[in-house]
C-alpha cells in the first residue's frame, strides 16, 4: 500500500540554515516520532508537507497528493482527511470553545459535532470557556480536539503534548491510540518529550542541522540497544575486542567514566559481564548520537 506521507529529496534554503535532501515515509498503522533540536528543521519539515512553504528541491506527498498542491483549491478534499495541529494556537483569543466547533462545521464538510462535543468533554474543555482563558495544555486539547472531529484518516502533530500535565498527557495519547488503530490511519507528530514517544511511536526519525541522521524503529532503540557504563580499562578492552565496529563506536566520557552505545545489550553482557548495561532511552540514544565522539 502507498505510504501516507512520502518525502524525496526535500531541500529548502534560508539564510543560515538549509532542509538538506529529506527522505522519509509513513505507512498506515504507523506512530514515527519525529525528534530534534530547537532549529533542526522539525517545523520547517512540517511545514514543507504541508505546502505551506515553496521548496527549492525534491518533492513531498502527503495521503498521494502532491505538497504544492495541498494549499491550492485542488488540494481541498484531501485536507479534509488531514488533522494538523500546530505548536501554537491560531484561533481568535475571543472564541469560545463551542464557537469554535461551529465555525468548524462550516470550515469542514465532514466535521461531526457529536465527535467533538465527546472530546471536549472528555478533555474537561468547557464550552463556554474562551480561547484566551485557556491554558496552553488546554489550548493544544482543543486543537487535537478540532484535528479529530473532522474524519481525518493522518494526523500531523507539531509538539502536540507541550505544555500538559502528565494526567493530560496519558488522555492525550489513549485518544492517539485509539486513533492509529483504526483502519488507514496513522500519525507522524514531532515531540521533545520523547518519554511519550517511547509510549506510542512505533518509528523514531532525527533531523539534525537540517538533515535526517536515524531513522530507526523504536523498539530496536528501547529494546536491543543498551548504556555500557564502563571505566576507562573496560573502555579499552571493548574497543581492542572489536566487539562494536570502530564507524558504530560512541561514547560520551563523564566524570565517573564512559558511557558507550551498545548496539545488543544482551549480547554485550555475555561478552562483558562485569560492565554494567542499562536499558536505552530515545533520550540516551538523541545524546549519544548527537553529542557522542566517535573513537
């Protein structure tokens, strides 16, 4: 089946920082979390599927219609089946949450005011409450609520959790859940809190300086992968052994001794086990792979 989103090649050049030649897919059924730094190119990636930008290189899709596409008239029946919700709230600061599903109804031919009326309910959105009111965790409530009450079969969530408590979090992701395992649909949402993303993602894809550098299965990070804690001696002893091929070898040296990316922990600790291995975080493995030397 053809994958809900497609990026080939996509560049796009500002002053001081380049989207360099990004490739990726999402399929149906599929989580990818999309992580980064602050101006690594997240948005502007985003952005790019979206035709909200003109590209200088490649070529996007999104549900099989082309990006520069999407914002013009002949890209209007798809956006119905997209649910997109950005970092910031765009919606006048003097609505009302129940002023914002009417208006919808009249933006979205298949908008279902039951479903969204459902949602804000369960999301504790009061509908008499204004935009301005709202809390930033309870302003992105009300756009993920906007995003699923229109029959969207992808969701495209930019830092969509920002700003929740972790009670609101765990509600958020369930309604995700709930979503993906739906038939023909899937999610691609960029996240720093990429504890919610080792919860649901089933794909994790980094852009750094502008350019895609893993783009790996999360259980193969949380699960295979492994922190050797080692000292300098066990250091050395791993890297004469060969065990880890010297172009895979990271480490990160700290006070205390050496962190190293061990990419089977379980095989590790039968080749050493007198060094300690923890369990990988997506977090662990942002750091090592970002801020990392290689030996």
């Amino acid at each position: 089946m053809k994958p809900l989103i497609e990026a080939h090649g996509i560049t796009k050049h500002y002053d001081g920082f380049s989207l360099q030649d990004v490739s990726f897919t999402v399929d149906e059924g599929e989580v990818v979390g999309f992580v980064g730094k602050n101006g690594a190119g997240k948005s502007t990636t985003i952005n790019a599927l979206l035709g909200l930008i003109e590209l200088d290189g490649g070529e996007g899709s999104v549900l099989g219609m082309p990006s520069t596409l999407l914002s013009r008239s002949e890209g209007a029946q798809v956006k119905e089946r997209i649910g997109v919700v950005f970092d910031a709230i765009s919606l006048p600061d003097h609505l009302k949450v129940a002023d914002v599903g009417r208006i919808y109804s009249r933006t979205y031919t298949s908008w279902d005011p039951r479903l969204f009326a459902q949602l804000t309910g369960e999301l504790d959105l009061d509908p008499k409450k204004t935009v301005k009111a709202l809390s930033r965790g309870m302003g992105m409530k009300l756009s993920l609520a906007c995003a699923l009450s229109h029959g969207a079969e992808l969701l495209i969530l930019d830092e969509a959790t920002a700003g929740l408590d972790p009670m609101a979090r765990d509600e958020i992701l369930d309604t995700l859940r709930a979503f993906v395992e739906q038939p023909g649909h899937a999610i691609f949402m960029s996240s720093h809190i990429t504890s919610d993303l080792e919860r649901i993602a089933d794909r994790v894809l980094c852009i750094d300086n502008g350019r895609i550098t893993f783009d790996l299965a999360k259980d193969a990070i949380t699960d295979d992968m492994g922190i050797a804690r080692c000292r300098m001696a066990d250091f050395e002893r791993i890297v004469a052994s060969g065990f880890i091929p010297g172009n895979e070898l990271r480490c990160r040296k700290h006070e205390y001794g050496i962190d190293l990316l061990v990419p089977d922990r379980f095989a590790f600790s039968e080749k050493f086990p007198q060094v300690p291995v923890d369990r990988m975080s997506i977090d662990d493995y942002l750091t090592l792979t970002l801020k990392g030397g290689v030996r």
